[in-house]
C-alpha cells in the first residue's frame, strides 16, 4: 500500500516536473528569441536576410551594417543627447533623492510630515498631460535640453526607496557626529551617503534605464527641435518611415547592399537595445532589489 | 530687550513684508504676463521672466523675420536676455535671504542684505530693460518693433523699490551683532530650508500643471484666442463632450477601449503570483535563475524596441512569415500588426510578454521569505505538493497581492500610452486608442487644448476617487490598505 502511493507520487512528480519545465522553457524562450532573431539578422548576409533565410543560425557573418550606421549624423546626435540626459539626470536624481530622503527622515523637521506628504501625494496625483505641457511650454522647457533633466531631478518613489533606506541605519551613527560638531550636511555627506551605496546604486540603475528608453517626453517636448529627440524617438521614426530611411542612407553613401529598409531598421533596433543588454547582467541583483523595496509602503 | 515692544514690533512687520515681496517677486517670474521684459511686441505674450531668461530662441521666436529684415538690431534681444538673467539671479539671491532669515541674529542681518542685494539686483536688471526699450526707438520699423512699457515692468520696479527700502529699515531697526556671534539656525528650519530647493521643483512640475486646468473653461485656441474674460465659457465643453455627436462618439469608443484593455489586466493579475508559484517549484536553482534572468529584460526595453522586435517577428517580411513561407505552408504573407482582429488579446499579450518575469519577483521574493518548518511539518502530515501550495503559499502572497490589485484599480483608467501609441495604425486606431492616447492625440497633436484638458481633468479627479474608495473597501474588507 505504501509502496503504491510512493510510486504514485513519484509518477506525478515527474509529470508535473516535466509540464512546469517546459512550459518555463517555451516561454524564456519566448522572451529571449526575439532578441536573438533581430541579432543574427543584423550581422548575417544581407541578401540572405533579404529573402527571409535567417531564422536561427546567422550565416556570413559581416558587421558592415553597424559600421554603416555610425556614418549616419542624425543618429549620432541622438546617442549624444541621450548618452548626456542618462548621465546628467541620473547622477541629479540620485544626489537629490539621497539628500531629501535623508532630510525627511529628520523628525525634529519643521512640519515633517506635511513637506513629506507635499512630495507623496503628486505619485497618486496629477494635473495631466496637456496642462503639463503647457508648464513646460510656459517654462521655456519644449525645445531645450534643459525639459529632459529638471522635471525628473525630483522623483518621489525614489525619495521613499531612500528614506526608508536611512531609516534602517542605526541612529546612533548620526547622534555621535552631532555631537562630535557635525552639520547635517556633514553627517550626510561622511555617513548617510557611504551606507546608503546599495539603495543609490539600485535608483540609479532604475533612473539611467529609465533615460535611456525616454521615448514620450522627447515626442511631446521636443517638436520643434529634431536635433533634441532621443534615440528611442529616433528609432520610432525609422520604424515608421521607409522612404525616409533610403534616403539617409543614400545620402551618407552607404553600399547598395545596405539598401534595404529591413536591416537598417533590424541594425538600427539592436543599437538601441545592446546598451541595455551588456549592463543588465551587472545591474540584475540591483534591479531585483529595487522591487523588493518598492514594496514598502510609502 | 524687550520683544514685545513697538520698535520690534515694527521690525517684524517689516521682516514680514520683505518675505512677502521677494516671495511674490519670485512667483511672478512664471506668469507671462507679468513679464517685465516683454518691450517690444516682437517679444510672444506666453513668455515668462524666467523664459526670458533661459531660452534665446523662445525669447526671439516671433522676431526673426524682424532681425534679418534689419528692422531690430539683434543685439538688443541679447541685452534683454542678459538683464532678464539679472534679475532671476537677484530674486533667487533674495530668496536665499528670505530663507536665511529664520537665523539667528547674525544670520538674520547677513538675511536682510541678501534680500537688500537681490532688491538693487532687480532694480539694475530693470534699468537694463529700459535702456534696451529706449534704444528700440531707433529701430528702423517703428510700426512693426512697437517700443512697449509692459505693466509688470511697473509692478516689479515697485516690488524691488519696496524690498530695497524694508530691507534697509530691518537692518538699520536691528542692533549689530556681535563679531564673533557664530551664525546660528534652528535645527527644525535648517532642515525646511534644506528641502525647500526640492519642494519648489516638485511644485512648480507638479502642483502648478493644475493652474493649466483653467483652460478647461475657455474657448481657447493657440495662437488665435487667449484666456482673456471674453473667451470664458463655463462649462461649455462639458456640454460639448455630450451634445456633439462625433465627440460624444469617440468618448465612448476610447472608454470602451480603455475598460476592455484595464479589465483585460484586472482579470489576469494573478497570473506573477502563480508564475511564482510554480517556478519556485522546478528542483534545479539554475534553471530557476535562468528563467528569472530572461523572463526579466523584456520589462528593460522601451515600448518602441518592443515594436521593433514585434515587427522583426510579426510583419510582412518578418520571422513568422519568413518560416511559414520558406517552408512552403503559405503563399501570401500576412502582416499580423495590421487590422484590427484580436487586438485587444494581442495588447494583453505584448503586455504580459514585457512584465509577467519582472512582476513575478516580487512573489518569488516572498516566498522565499516564508518559515520552511511550515513546509516540513505540512510533509509530515501529509500534505501533497498542489496542498501545500493553496494552503501555505498563497495565504501567504495575498497581502502583497491585495496591495497590488489595489493600485491597479485606481490606475483602471490610466492604460499608460506609450505601448497604444507605438502599436497603433490607420487600420487598428479604432480599437486601440485608449485615453491616455486620446488625450495625446486630440491636445498635442491636434491642439484642442480645452477639451483635451477637460477629459485629462475628469480622468484625474475619478482615479483620485478610485483609489480613495478603493483603499477604503479593502480596509473594511481586509483591513489592508495602501496609507
């Protein structure tokens, strides 16, 4: 009897062992192949992508495509443009996200929890696009580099991620430097900045991801200044326009075997993604922490 | 010293006023219309002081025409912006010193003459403007150039006069203090003033934009009418929304779209928790890690690189007609993005496919979290796989599940756009505008800036009432709640 039911188990065991695996499989691989197919397609033959031959192995192999698209200008300015926001933005937010955080952890602050809830109350609320456009617009923010990097300085959910950061460090630390003679400015810079490194690197891989993939704000903000858009804006066009992309790549004399809007856009695509690929190993246990502490309650 | 006598009394009144002015001074840098750089009519109405001052091309946007046509030398609008700057640079000084001024009294003295700098600071700014004014009078187009004293150029000389003159009476009604007086703030308002540079940002991106809702209520086009008392309608765009046909039509169809598209996403909510569930359950770590480390980079890419990948694989000449193709299973390729079969599921799918890996961290974490011995004793008494599961995991993931599905609700309306905007076509456009979209489409795009307003207002306001009632019922409910 007993033996029976052992086996049982272990026959069911191995059934459902074998659908949970592979239902896991298809769908990793669901996730990953996409990738891939855009992958082996940029650097295969281009006749033999042309007519639609590539679908798992790359074969004659070349990097001509990506060679070809650093001679296309319109694209370099956009990696500049988005290369600066990603850094300058990031490096602000973090700095400003670390130091209001450690602020409103301060409970001798004059009306704490007012100035908190000022910050908190505008993730659950807000005034809408349109009028937010016409802020921005009245600001003088459309068309200027400066519309990427202001509004995003402060990011409330990362002024949470922070406080509640700081407020897991023990308060003694800070007590002593007081009375040692220490500012606030000090016991932030010589103590709370050192120990918050994990939360500040998790923000700042979060912000820095965030723009780089930026793709609404350039579209709203920048219509009138095409040298302005980011790289995803940039890709969006030439997802959409056909005519368009021959006719940048005619113009920066790019070879015949390149002309072909498939590729280019496939090339294009992959140039955008790569960046995010090559850090997201490094920055996964980041990634994974992040979530974990945006779990918290606010 | 007596702190209740006339002389401090004065003095405070004083202080008061000068708190005030520069506060007000500060504020009027963001309304257009108290622009005191605006000297010529070459200079467009809806710019600010502030834009004045940090963007040339917005400042000389209207007046290009006039500087190539020699009717206004160029570098007058070079001295505006140049005085423009002045004066922000003297109302953030005297910001600073209205700051300060809670000190103590060391600081409040250094306080008053910053404010006291930041007054002659304007006031220099302004001489600046009118010297530019006065030389526009030799401009070779009188007609079109238009010399102009704007009102804010009065109200700000009279505000800067004013803080100069209090300023100056504060320090001279306010004893010296000590040399070797160390300057001094409460802890309390150090702290407030530290955070004030981040309140004011938050402010001004996130508390002014509600100021633009008053374009709700006016007949106002851009560049033609203006938020002028004439133009005030009342409510007549929430008449319109109902009483005009086509709108009334398209409302109805973007809110279809809207709760098929957010009950879609309600009903599938669960699926992270169970995609946990089961992954925790494969015996080999690695495997585990390696679905976790793949399952998560779609939710790191863009909505647009998702439309590229989805036409690598989806279009005419993508991955899944190349195969069928190739393989002789069909002779006409088919593109999968266009028309508009199935595409709410495929909106699901694609949003599924970028955050069902990412969402299901949160859980896999949880769990992981969970007391073994609950397990152990659960094998011991002899509880299978599927028991232990319903009977110890799930309870245990549902708070964070209910917190969850709980901002889903209040987010019901809220679809984001970013992911319809990319995917949408002239043959799709119908089912996939959401409201997001629609507001986007009709206010950016079409510059219907009253009605797109509106719809975003009354989308505000009923998401603010969702989460309320929302966070209320799971309270009584579960006695769970979100604050």
């Amino acid at each position: 009897m007993a033996t029976t039911r052992q086996e049982k188990g272990k026959t069911g065991d191995i059934v459902f062992n074998l659908i949970n695996y592979t239902v896991f499989t298809i769908f990793t691989i669901a996730c990953i192949y996409p990738f891939y197919y855009l992958f082996i397609n940029t650097i295969s033959e281009n006749s033999l992508v042309q007519r639609g031959l590539i679908t798992f192995i790359p074969r004659g192999i070349h990097l001509t495509n990506y060679v070809a698209l650093a001679e296309v200008n319109e694209l370099g300015t956009s990696f500049l443009v988005t290369v600066a926001r990603t850094v300058i933005g990031t490096g602000l937010m973090v700095v400003v996200s670390a130091f209001a955080g450690y602020l409103v952890t301060r409970r001798e602050m004059q009306h704490r929890t007012f100035w908190y809830r000022f910050l908190i109350i505008t993730m659950y609320f807000n005034a809408g696009l349109i009028p937010w456009y016409l802020t921005m617009s009245m600001l003088g923010l459309t068309n200027n580099f400066l519309g990427y990097i202001i509004p995003t300085i402060v990011a409330p959910f990362n002024v949470i991620l922070v406080k509640t950061y700081v407020e897991s460090i023990p308060v003694e630390l800070e007590e002593s430097a007081f009375i040692d003679g220490a500012g606030y400015l000090k016991v932030f810079r010589y103590i709370i900045w050192p120990l918050s490194k994990p939360i500040l690197a998790t923000i700042a891989v979060f912000g820095a991801v965030g723009h780089w993939n930026s793709f609404m704000d350039s579209l709203i903000l920048m219509q009138g200044a095409p040298h302005l858009q980011t790289v995803q804006h940039r890709l969006f066009n030439y997802l959409n326009q056909n005519t368009n992309l021959e006719a940048i790549m005619g113009r920066s004399g790019i070879v015949q075997d390149m002309l072909n809007t498939k590729v280019i856009k496939y090339t294009i695509s992959m140039v955008t993604i790569i960046p995010i690929l090559m850090v997201y190993p490094y920055m996964q246990k980041y990634f994974e922490r992040g979530i974990m502490l945006g779990a918290v309650k606010g | 010293m007596d702190v209740y006598g006339p002389r401090n009394i004065i003095t405070r009144f004083f202080e008061h006023c000068v708190k005030i002015l520069v506060f007000l001074s500060a504020v009027m840098m963001f309304f257009p219309t108290m622009n005191p750089a605006r000297v010529t009519e070459l200079i467009n109405r809806t710019i600010s002081l502030f834009t004045s001052a940090v963007s040339y091309s917005r400042l000389t946007a209207e007046a290009v025409r006039a500087i190539r046509l020699g009717w206004v030398m160029e570098n007058n609008f070079t001295f505006i912006l140049l005085a423009s700057m002045v004066i922000c640079l003297a109302i953030f000084g005297a910001l600073l010193g209205a700051g300060l001024s809670t000190g103590n009294l060391r600081l409040k003295r250094l306080a008053y003459k910053l404010t006291l700098g930041g007054g002659v600071g304007q006031i220099l700014g302004l001489l600046g403007i009118y010297f530019v004014y006065l030389r526009l009078w030799e401009s070779a187009n009188l007609e079109r150039v238009l010399p102009q004293i704007s009102s804010g150029f009065g109200v700000y000389l009279a505000i800067a006069s004013a803080t100069v003159f209090l300023s100056l009476a504060v320090l001279a009604l306010t004893p010296k203090a000590a040399a070797d007086m160390p300057y001094e703030m409460e802890r309390s308002k150090q702290l407030v003033l530290m955070y004030l540079p981040f309140a004011a940002l938050v402010f001004v991106f996130s508390y002014l934009p509600l100021w633009g809702w008053r374009y709700a209520f006016f007949d106002y086009r851009p560049g033609v009418t203006a938020l002028t008392a004439e133009n005030f309608v009342g409510l007549k765009w929430f008449a319109f929304l109902f009483q005009n046909p086509a709108t009334l039509n398209d409302i109805v169809r973007v809110m279809r779209n809207t709760l098929i598209m957010s009950t879609l996403g309600l009903a599938t909510s669960w699926l992270p928790m169970v995609f946990a569930m089961f992954l925790v359950e494969a015996k080999s770590a690695r495997f585990k890690r390696f679905v976790q480390t793949f399952t998560t980079i779609p939710n790191f890419i863009s909505w647009v690189l998702v439309y590229g990948l989805a036409l690598a694989i989806f279009s005419t000449d993508g991955f899944v007609n190349s195969l069928l193709l190739n393989l002789g299973l069909r002779t006409q390729p088919i593109n999968y993005l266009m028309g508009d079969s199935f595409i709410w599921l495929k909106m699901w799918a694609w949003g599924t496919w970028k955050g069902l890996g990412w969402s299901a961290i949160i859980y896999i974490a949880t769990i992981s979290s969970i007391d073994p011995t609950l397990y152990e004793s659960a094998t011991v008494d002899g509880a299978g796989r599927f028991q232990k599961m319903r009977y110890i995991t799930l309870p245990s993931l549902m708070p964070t599940y209910f917190v969850l599905l709980i901002m889903a609700v209040a987010a019901f309306l809220s679809n984001g756009m970013e992911q319809y905007l990319v995917f949408e076509n002239s043959t799709n456009t119908a089912k996939i505008t959401v409201l997001d979209l629609y507001v986007y489409q009709l206010g950016i795009k079409n510059g219907v800036i009253p009605l797109s307003t509106l719809i975003g207002m009354v989308k505000s306001l009923v998401s603010l009432v969702l989460l309320f009632s929302v966070n209320r019922l799971s309270k009584m409910v579960r006695g769970e709640s979100i604050f």
